[in-house]
C-alpha cells in the first residue's frame, strides 16, 4: 500500500477537487478485493448543506451498480483519518483495510478500526496533511467549525 495506488491517487484527486470548490478537502476510494475501483467521492458538508456526507461515505454511496457485497474485503482509501461515523461505514460495510492520508490533521478512532479486525495503515503524506494546512490558513472558520476542535 502506497502512493502509487491507484486508490490513493484518486482519493487524493478528489480531495483536491474539495479544496478548489472551498469544500473541507478530504477524499476517498474503495477498491475491491479484485482490483476493482468500487467508489469515489468527497466531503461535501459545505457545497451541499450536508452534515453526513463525508469523502468515505460519499465514496461508499457513489455508485448504486456495485452490489453491498463486493466492499467485503475491500480497501478504503482516505486523505483523513475516519472519524466515528466513517468508521461505522467501514465496518458495516465488511473492508479489510483503510489506508489513511493524513493522521496529522485529524486522528480518529482508529482502534475501533482495528478492534473490528480491520488493518489500519498511516502513510501521512506531505500532499494530504498539506490539504488540510491549505484550508485552515484560508478558511480556518470551516475547519474548527466542523473537524478541528473534534
Ligand atoms: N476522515 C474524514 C474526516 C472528516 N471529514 C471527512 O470527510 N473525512
């Protein structure tokens, strides 16, 4: 697991997106046991209005083809440590591993993660924690109203 993976790659794209539509800048990516992209998506709390809709969860509702099934197994990439709600997603929805952008920024529980059976792997990249950094410096209002004094 690294920053070649195709998961992260994207995750990290969609992150960006976030960032230029002055969204909160996390992203995410499933990719099935076989390889397969399964979903992709971003936090959209702000340009939508929402309060649920974060990158790991956006990612799991982006494409109704996919059968719940194939997440079993799955693997999770996110720019931001899963905080409890996403947590809950992931573990609902049987992945195997989350591969985790920034720790940095945010930390959630993690052991929850991993209690449940799931790996947890930290890559704390420079381009992912520096999403984050690009947000608070511009708009730090939107980050400690939603995620910074959690
Ligand atoms: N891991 C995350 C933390 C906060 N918001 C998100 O969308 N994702």
């Amino acid at each position: 697991m690294s920053t070649h993976d195709k998961g992260y790659q994207i995750a990290l794209e969609e992150g960006k997106k976030g960032l230029a539509e002055g969204g909160i800048p996390v992203g995410a990516c499933i990719v099935g046991s076989d390889g397969k992209i399964l979903g992709r998506g971003r936090n959209t709390e702000i340009q939508n209005g929402s309060r649920i809709v974060h990158g790991e969860t956006a990612a799991f509702d982006s494409d109704h083809s996919v059968p719940q099934s194939a997440y079993q197994g799955a693997t999770l990439y996110t720019t931001m440590s899963c905080c409890p709600m996403c947590t809950g997603a992931a573990i609902w929805f049987g992945v195997k591993r989350v591969v985790v952008g920034d720790r940095v920024n945010y930390r959630g529980p993690q052991e929850t993660l991993e209690q449940a059976g799931i790996e947890v792997i930290v890559l704390d990249t420079e381009e992912c924690i520096d999403l984050t950094k690009q947000l608070i410096e511009k708009s730090p209002e939107k980050w400690y109203g939603l995620i910074g004094d959690k």
